[in-house]
C-alpha cells in the first residue's frame, strides 16, 4: 500500500540523529569552518555512541557504514505481511539528512562513517568484513587526469606473489587522512579498460601510501580533503574487493554497484543542508513579516514567498526521490536509475537551495552571522562528488535510452 | 473491439465494479444518440460568444430517504514506506490506462479540434465506473474505503491517453465524490443514484473565475441569503463540460467566506457560453454565469465549512497534478524513440547530450512530480494534513509539467510543431496544471 510517511520505527533514531545535529553539529559548524584541517575531537565520544547503536543492532547509524545492496539489511529491517521492507538504506538516508541538517562537512568526518565504509559493505567478502569492520574508510578514486571518467585511472596494480603492488596518485580523498582504510580503485592491466579496474583496501598507515597535502576548499571544511602519491605500495592480495578476475562483461559493473548505495546517501546530505537553509529561511521571513501561505496561490502572495514554495516544492520532489531510491535497495530492487535520478536532482536543488536562501535573507543571509552563507559554500561539494550532475544525467540518459557509454559519450 | 472491451469487463468484474457488469454488453445506451455529432462540433468550437440558458437536465430527487450521511471508511495504513499499489489499484489503473491508450489516444486530434469529446468515449468512461470511486457502498458505489490515491492513480492512468478526455471523462466524478465526502444525508439520497445510475449525468465542480491571480479563497462570485435560501451571482470560468453539465457544485461566498452549493442546470438565471482555451479543448470548457439565481437551504453543502472547502480546492489541485504526471509519461515515452531514431550529422540525436539530458531531466523532474503528488493524496487517505504537500505538488506540476511540454515539443523540433505529432497538444494541456482550480477532485 502506497504510504510516503517516514515509518514511525525510525522516529528514535531520527530523532537521536536530530539531537546530535543540534547539540553537537551546530555549535561547532563556524569553528570547524574557520579552523580547516583541524580535527573535530568532539566527534570521537560520537563516533562511540554511533558504534555503539550498531552493533546493539537496533539500527543502523547515521552514517554510510551500513548501506547494504539488496535487501540484506541486517539493521533495522522489518517487513510487512506484503513482504515491503523498510531497511537500512531507508535508515541510513533518513539518519544522514538529519545529520547533515547539523552539519555536512562533520558528518564527512564522522570516524567510522566514511564512504569506504560503504564501499566495503556493497561488496566485500565474509572474511573482509570480519577484518574491516568498524574501522573508518576513506574512498580514492579521483586522480588528477582521471575525474568522472573512472575508467581512465591510472594507479595500477601488480600482483606481486602474496601482494599486490600500487603505483600511482589519488586526489579529493575525502576524511584521506584520519581514516584508517582507504579503498583505492586501481587498474590490473591498464590495457584492458574498465574491466581490469578493482578496488583495494590499503591500511592508512602503509608505508607506501604519503600524504601528499590537505586541500583548501569552498565548503565542507570541517572535513579534510588529502593528495595521496602510492609508490610501490604493497597490500596482501586478500585486500581486493570483489572478483580478481578480469572479466570483460562485468568487472566494472561490480565496482559501479557501488554508487548505487552511495548516490543516495550524498542526495540525502544535500537534502539535509537544504531543509536547515529553507527552516532558517522560514524563521527570518516571518521576522521580516512574511508567512508562507500553501492554500494561496504563489502569485497571489508576495514574490518572496513564492519563490520560497518553488524551493520547497523541489526540495520535496528530490528527498521522495531518495528516499524511493533507498527503499528499491531495501527490497532488493535494481535501483541504479532511481539512485542516480536522487543524485541529480538532489544534489542540484541542494545548492539552488542554499544560493537562494541567501539572497532572501540579504545581509543576514550572506554575512558569517548566520550559517546560510556556510550552507551554500558546503552545498556545492554534493552536486559534485559521488558522481557530478553531468554524470549522473549520463547514467540516467544511458539508462532510459539503452545507450551504451560509446553511443553516449 | 469486442475483445478489448471483454477484456476491460472481466478485469472491472474481478475488481469488484459493479457498473461494467451491469453495462457489459450495452454499448447501444447512447444519451448522446439525438444529437448530431456535426452540431456538437459547430457549438463546442464556436468562436462566436452564443450565450445560452442553461435548460436540459434532468430532476433530481430523493426515492428514499437516509438516516445519516454515508462515508466511505479509510483504509489502516500499514506504517511502512512503500510505493507498491494494492493489488486493486494496480488492476484499476491497468485497465483504465489500456483504456486511455487505445481509445483516448486515438480520439485525442479530433476532439481537441472539435472543442468536444466523443459521446461514445463518455458512455465507455462511465461504464467504468469513473463516478463510482468515490461512492461509499451502501450507496451503490464500486470501492470500500475512501482513496484519493486510488483516483490519482486513475486519473494518471486517462491523462497518459490524453488530459482533454480525461477531464471530460472525470469531471462528473468531482460532483460524485464531493457529495459521498461532505454531501448531508439528504443531498446524497437527492444526487448520488444518479452517479451510480444508468445515465451519469454531467456534472461538473466551478471553482475558478476569469481574472488574474484568482485566489480560490478570494472568490467574488457570491451568495447571500433570502426567503430561508441562497441568491447565487457571478461567474465561473473554464468549467469543464459547462454547455451540456446537468449538476454543478459551485464554489461562491457566503457572507465573505468561500463555501460550496450544489446548483442544478435548471435553475433559472444560469447562462452558458462556450470558452475554448489554449488546452484541454476536449473537455469542453464554458463559462457559466449565474444572475440572481435562487438556491434552496439545502444547497449549501457542509453547513459552509471552511475545512471542507479548503480540502476540496486541495483535492483539486492534487487531480491536476496527477493529470500532468499521466501527460508527462506520456511525453517521456513519446520522445524515447523518437530521438534514438532521429538521426542528424550521421547519428541518432540521442547520441548528443544536449538530447539525451533532456530526456534525463523529463524523467527526474515527473518521477519527482509523481512521488509528491502521491504523497499528498496519501497522506489524505490517512486524515493526515495535505494543505502543504497539495500545494508542492501542484507547484511542481505547473512548473516542471511546463517545461516537460515545452521540451517534449522542442526534442521533435519543426515536427514537434505541427499536429502530426501529439507533442504540440501536450504542450498546450500541460500548461492548464498551473492555472486550473476545481474542475477534478480526487
């Protein structure tokens, strides 16, 4: 039976989610702003609790390390006499937008939580599992040639007896240096295209991955963006994600599911920095004098206002779309279209969002004495990583057309 | 067509509509028989503004009286998010949407032309049990509980044909589903069999008028009260099926605050003028002008709720919404393989980004249309408030379902221009998503 409510079960974790964003994310967001490449100790006592509501297996944490691929959640889930699950995906998207309300750049640091994490989960092994779990992983695939085009990395990676052998330099590793995994996508034979590129599970402390340096950035400072060189870089061979084999067909696609859990996830930090724009937004305008009005017509009320309910009303249609998204991979679904439909839109109407909120507050909006100004500097970030908009078009395209990436470049 | 119509029989049969079963097989019922098509057309098209009195219709009256006002039950919500329509609505909307694409569709030219939608296709949408959705049971209705989202799903499933016809084919049903909410015991043992009946009367919901930022909650068209009943005066714009409507609830003020009254055509003093717009040609549109015209006390329908009111002009706009996702789909999957088969510089235009964006961003910005528009018919269903997710919703189906006619006509370019193509028409209907009021109800 369609319902789109958010299901009441999830109203403790919302709500403890909520109550982390007020008291621990908001009151540090200018500090951490101000003070990049610090790190954010009061994240650590966090971290414990998040853990902590993990493995008590109530439900899922706030941030991407439970995503889980089809239906096998193993956190939170519940079915209805239909067989409809309300999962850990739905969980997590819910949780990290009301994170991400607090802050998005100190749910990017949040140890344990990293996009890794997410990575691992989709894809990695029993035994992996077992060895990975609970530590916090970063995710390296962007290199300085090789951007949305992942399949033209360069890193390679040569198996070497028991270990394979990494060469090669990682750019905008996001929460890169106080992880304490990176998963690292390399190519086997760079010969071989797309199929031979897998990802790898370095320790952050090996001692063939140097930090090159922490980037200077537009938004999301709180959380650190490191440069990685690997110069002969060795990981036991049991650190690859996935299938060693190359296989022409489906190689890549096991490395591309992964973006199927986690494009949702940054739609749902988008959705959770344009929620925090549009409330404070409400609040100075109705100081200024101006209510919004849903039984009126837009252009029967004020300009302000109506531009206020066509920013609500994409806000709307992006968090149902994510929230679609995650509820096909709770209930096992193919959701690649969906994920990246979420991303887009998300992701997009995140900044629209917060570019407008502050031009309706003026002054108030733009000066650091209010966070709208914050909020539109992080914003950006999300219509970018995990995907940037003209890719997720792309996919999306791709997909509706039945173009392959030659047809459809 | 024999076997089509078995097939929508015994799908409506299965689902428990009791109007196909009495109609199957009854395709010569034609209340429309004594009218010559050509005379329609002459009328429904002209330019010229031949104001006439409204006159036909039948008498509505009471054949048994009810204790207390029947209402359809809402439906226990499972407490889990989920986009998987029950088993009947997923049936419904199949069979309706079969519906719309093989005889709606077809039709869609030649009506939009004609200014009117062929009486055969009203016979056919009636015996779908349209009217009936929203009827509680004990009154001879098809459904149990109460569900916009049922109706929404319906009203998509019509518009993917074509929204001309579907606001022809739904506009009776607006009365109907009007009276089942809010109608007193009286007012529904009056209207209601009649919905139910053999001849689904015209009828139709006037809500909007012709000026500028018209605000629902603003109305000029008023009533005030004499001799223990209403005096009506004004007029309503753009009223679905105006020339020939039987039944209409009109939306007017009653000392400074909007209520709804039940007028029948043949109250003295209504005038109706045909009033062709840039869309939904098929459907009708007339402008009724009410002078003077007296209303008996049992007119007004809720005691003059402004809840009610406010719910109705809500339920409105989440039709229209749902009718610009069924006009959206219909785009999307009318330039699909038009772009791919296209070809220019040696290549299918899909090929080109600038194409296949917007084909992508059709499909994001009605996939987000859709979820919001059944969101708020949802949260209805459930007694929750809609006031807000009505308004989003309708905000995004005026504004996106604009630009997804506006791109629909522009990925065919010159060809999307000409009536050889639908394109050029969905571009004109989807524009009415942001400007109509009343009219539908889910």
């Amino acid at each position: 039976m369609i319902n789109l409510e958010v299901p009441r079960k999830f109203g403790t974790l919302i709500g403890q989610a909520h109550q982390m964003a007020a008291e621990i994310m908001r009151p540090n967001s200018r500090k951490y702003d101000r003070a990049e490449h610090a790190y954010p100790k009061e994240l650590d006592m966090l971290a414990a609790v998040i853990n902590g509501m993990n493995e008590g297996g109530a439900l899922s944490g706030a941030g991407a390390a439970g995503a889980t691929q089809g239906g096998g959640s193993k956190n939170g889930a519940s079915a209805d006499p239909t067989g409809t699950r309300n999962g850990s995906n739905l969980a997590n998207v819910l949780s990290i937008a009301e994170v991400c309300w607090g802050d998005v750049g100190l749910l990017l640091s949040m140890p344990g939580q990293g996009l890794g994490n997410a990575a691992i989960a989709a894809v990695a092994n029993e035994e992996q599992l077992q060895r990975f779990g609970g530590k916090w992983a970063a995710m390296a695939i962007t290199e300085p040639e090789a951007g949305s085009d992942s399949a033209a990395i360069r890193t390679t990676a040569r198996l070497d007896g028991d270990e394979y052998v990494l060469n090669g330099e990682k750019i905008f590793v996001t929460a890169g240096d106080r992880a304490e995994l990176i998963v690292v996508w390399a190519s086997l034979d760079r010969d071989q295209g797309r199929a031979a590129i897998k990802s790898f599970v370095v320790e952050r402390d090996n001692p063939g991955l140097k930090l090159d340096r922490l980037e200077h950035k537009l938004g999301i400072r709180a959380s650190d963006t490191a440069n990685f060189v690997l110069s002969d870089c060795r990981v036991p061979k049991e650190n690859l994600l996935g299938s060693p084999e190359i296989e022409a067909k489906q190689g890549f696609a096991g490395v591309m599911q992964t973006f199927d859990n986690t494009r949702p996830l940054v739609a749902a930090m988008a959705l959770g920095v344009a929620r925090a724009c549009l409330e404070e937004t409400r609040e100075r305008l109705g100081e200024a004098g101006t209510r919004i009005d849903y039984d009126a017509p837009p252009n029967a009320q004020s300009a302000a206002a109506a531009e206020f309910l066509a920013l609500e009303a994409d806000y709307e249609a992006a968090r149902l779309l994510t929230l679609e998204a995650a509820w096909m991979a709770d209930n096992g679904k193919p959701n690649s279209l969906q994920a990246s439909m979420a991303k887009a839109k998300a992701g997009r109407t995140g900044t629209d969002i917060a570019l407008r909120c502050v031009a309706l507050c003026g002054a108030v909006g733009y000066g650091e004495g209010s966070l709208l100004e914050k909020w539109a500097r992080d914003a950006k970030i999300l219509d970018i990583f995990e995907g940037t908009q003209q890719i997720q078009l792309l996919v999306v395209a791709r997909l509706l057309l039945g173009k392959s990436s030659s047809e459809l470049k | 067509m024999p076997r089509q119509q078995q097939n929508l029989t015994d799908r409506s049969m299965a689902i428990g509509l009791r109007a196909l079963n009495r109609f199957a097989g009854s395709s010569v019922v034609d209340r429309f028989g004594l009218r010559d098509p050509a005379e329609r057309f002459l009328f429904g098209a002209s330019k010229t503004t031949v104001r006439t009195a409204t006159s036909a219709g039948r008498t509505f009256a009471a054949a048994q009286k009810l204790a207390k006002p029947a209402r359809q039950p809402r439906l226990a919500p499972s407490g889990l998010f989920d986009l998987t329509p029950t088993d009947e609505q997923q049936m419904l909307s199949q069979s309706v949407r079969d519906f719309a694409l093989q005889r709606l569709r077809p039709a869609a030219q030649d009506a939009d032309a004609a200014c009117v939608a062929p009486a055969e296709l009203l016979t056919q949408s009636d015996e779908l049990g349209l009217t009936m959705i929203g009827v509680p049971e004990e009154l001879g209705g098809a459904v149990t509980e109460r569900s916009a989202l049922t109706a929404v799903l319906m009203s998509e499933a019509l518009a993917q044909g074509d929204m001309g016809l579907a606001v022809a084919c739904l506009a009776p049903a607006a009365v109907s589903t009007a009276l089942s909410l809010w109608g007193d015991e009286d007012q529904q043992a009056t209207y209601l069999p009649e919905f139910v009946g053999e001849r689904i009367p015209s009828a139709s919901l006037a809500v909007l008028e012709p000026r500028p930022l018209f605000n629902p909650f603003r109305l000029e068209t008023h009533a005030r009260r004499s001799n223990g009943g209403y005096v009506l005066s004004g007029v309503k714009s753009l009223v679905p099926r105006a020339a020939d409507g039987e039944l209409f609830i009109v939306a007017a003020a009653l000392e400074g605050h909007p209520a709804l009254f039940i007028v029948e055509a043949t109250a003295g003093g209504i005038a109706v003028e045909p009033e062709p717009a840039m869309g939904i040609r098929a459907a009708s549109t007339g402008r009724l002008t009410f002078e003077d015209v007296e209303l008996p006390a049992s007119s007004l329908i809720a005691a003059g709720s402004a809840e009610v009111y406010a719910e109705c002009i809500q339920l409105g706009r989440i039709a229209w919404s749902a009718l610009a996702v069924g006009v959206g789909q219909a785009v999307l999957e009318y330039v699909i393989p038009y772009v791919k088969e296209r070809t220019a510089f040696g290549e299918p235009i899909a090929n080109r980004q600038s194409v296949a964006f917007a084909v992508s961003n059709i499909a994001i910005e009605l996939e987000g249309m859709r979820l919001t528009t059944y969101r708020a018919a949802s949260r209805a269903d459930q007694g929750k408030s809609f006031a807000r997710e009505a308004a989003l919703a309708r905000r995004l189906a005026s504004e996106h379902g604009m630009s997804i006619g506006s791109d629909g006509v522009q990925l065919l370019g010159g060809h999307g221009y000409v009536k050889e193509h639908p394109v050029e028409r969905w571009y004109r209907d989807l524009r009415a998503a942001g400007v109509m009021e009343g009219g539908l109800l889910v």
